[in-house]
C-alpha cells in the first residue's frame, strides 16, 4: 500500500516522513491511499513465460521434421557399372589401345581427339595454388608466354620443385618462360619451362 505526496503527487511508501522526489514534508497522519498500480520501483509479478516456451519448441519441431524428412527422402545409392580394362592390341602402330568388353572386338574405330591447349589463367592459377598450399606466398601474373611469380620466397630452397612440379601444366597453356622476382621487383632467378 502506498500514499499520495500532497504537493507533487508521487506514489510514497508508508514511513516514509518526506516525499522522496520533492522533499516536502508528508502529512503524519492517515495517507491518502492508491488503489492503482503505483508505478515507482515495485514490479507486478508476472506468471511463467508460457509463449517463449511454445514458441522454442514449435520451432525445434519443425527443424527435427526438415531434417528428419531429409534423410530418409534420399534416393538409394545406385552402384556404377565398372569401366572395361585398356588392352595393348598388336597392330599397325604398337601404342594402339582398344576397349575390351567380354572378349568381343568394338565395332568402331575410336575417334581420335586433338589435345585441347589448357587456359594460361587456370595454370597460373594451378601454380598460384600450389604455392599456398606449400606456404610460399605468391601472386602468378601472365605476360605473353611469360610467367612472373613474385614472391618474398623466391630465395627459398622449396620454390624450384613447387615450380617443376607444375611445368608441364604451364607448358601445355604455351607459356615458355618463368622469372620469380621479390616484392620489390628485383628478379631472383629466370628459367624456361
């Protein structure tokens, strides 16, 4: 139960001798009464949060039910039929190859197919790669049949076999040499490919 302060009208607690806001002296005997909620610092109590609650295991539902249905929906896995065995077969030319399939000759003749010359970027990519992945840090930049590495590791004793193990790669996209220079641009070494 609280009182009313005659002169600023704030909620008091009963004994208290002045008003808490405005100083002002309250009366000392029966206080005017609030039949309200008086506001100040008392809180209602309130019930247990049933919403939040209903709400968190709606939710867990659905994700179990997504994920449930997921897994089972998946088509069986379908084995792939083997791929028949390359045989040397002695003919005109001794590097001929043919597909043996349950011992019957093919048909037709295979096609043969020009070799595609790879994209200068995606080897230079390729060997950008291998550099990250050895921790050796470089940028792979193409200039005609150039190819400038630039590096703070080109002094490093794992740079040259980084480098061969991706020559052919930057062979077969028609680059022709490579040049390995620091950051400040001083060339460390140069070699072709």
């Amino acid at each position: 139960m609280s009182a009313v302060c005659p002169r600023c009208a704030v909620a008091v607690v009963p004994g208290y001798v002045r008003c808490p806001k405005c100083h002002a002296a309250l009366p000392t005997g029966r206080m005017k009464r609030v039949t309200g909620d008086p506001g100040g610092t008392t809180m209602v109590e309130k019930g247990f949060p049933l919403t939040p609650v209903l709400v968190a295991v709606g939710v867990a539902g659905v994700i179990i039910l997504v994920f449930g249905f997921n897994r089972t929906s998946r088509p069986p896995e379908v084995a792939q039929p083997a791929l028949p065995e390359l045989v040397e077969v002695a003919g005109p030319t001794p590097t001929a190859r043919t597909r043996v399939v349950d011992s019957v000759a093919p048909t037709a003749a295979p096609v043969a197919v020009a070799p595609v010359a790879a994209d200068p970027q995606l080897a230079a990519a390729a060997l950008e790669d291998v550099l990250r992945r050895q921790r050796l840090w470089g940028r792979v930049q193409i200039s005609g049949a150039r190819v400038d590495v630039r590096s703070g590791s080109c002094g490093d004793k794992a740079m040259p076999p980084a480098i061969d193990g991706e020559k052919a790669v930057l062979r077969g996209a028609g680059l022709t040499k490579l040049r390995c220079l620091e950051q400040s641009g001083a060339v460390v070494f140069e070699r072709d490919l």
